[in-house]
C-alpha cells in the first residue's frame, strides 16, 4: 500500500499562489473597467453598441474555447507521460489568457 503524501506537499508555494491572487484581483479589476465602458455604450446609445454587444459575446465564446485548450493540452500531455503541471499553473495560464483578452478590449474602448 502506498503512503499518502503530506497535505503541504500537495499545495504550491505560498509564492506562486500569491502571485496567482493577484493576477486574478488585476484581471477583475480590468474585467469590471470594460464592464463598465461597454455599460455606458449602450446607455448612451452609441452607434457602436450592437457592434459591441456582439463582438463581447463572440470573444466570450472564443475565450472560453481557448482556456479549454490550454488545459486540455496540459492534461493530455501529463497523460501521455509528458510534463505534468500542477493546478495553480493551470489557472495561471487561464488568468493570463483572459487577461491578454481584456486589456486588448480595454485599449480598444479606451481610444
């Protein structure tokens, strides 16, 4: 019978998890500027808002098809004996996903 390894050796360095918090209140912070530009597009009836309004939807879709990928290659690889990587850098690499995606949307409305 095998030993089951400590419950700390399970988890990341608190390091890296910090680092992931922040990642993620950055990526909400950004998420909720977009919000609000997109919000105010539509009050005032800016002729871009049906545009806008479809395009949030689309990049939503896309997105989320892009971080299903990007996990499901990191576990297909461990299951194939390649590198695994632990769940902490998986949902880094989700966060930074999503947030490439928003700031791109935040320079856009921005200008």
């Amino acid at each position: 019978m095998h030993a089951m390894p400590a419950f700390d050796a399970l988890l990341p360095p608190p390091a890296r998890v910090a680092a992931l918090w922040g990642e993620q209140a950055l990526l909400a912070a950004e998420a909720s500027a977009v919000i609000g530009m997109r919000l105010w597009m539509l009050a005032l009836s800016d002729p871009r808002a049906a545009r806008e309004s479809s395009r949030m939807v689309s990049e939503k879709v896309e997105a989320l098809g892009e971080a299903w990928w990007a996990i499901a290659t990191m576990q297909a690889t461990a299951l194939l004996g390649g590198r695994q990587t632990s769940a902490d850098r998986q949902a880094a690499r989700v966060v930074r996903l999503y947030r490439r995606k928003v700031r791109a949307n935040l320079r856009r409305l921005a200008s």
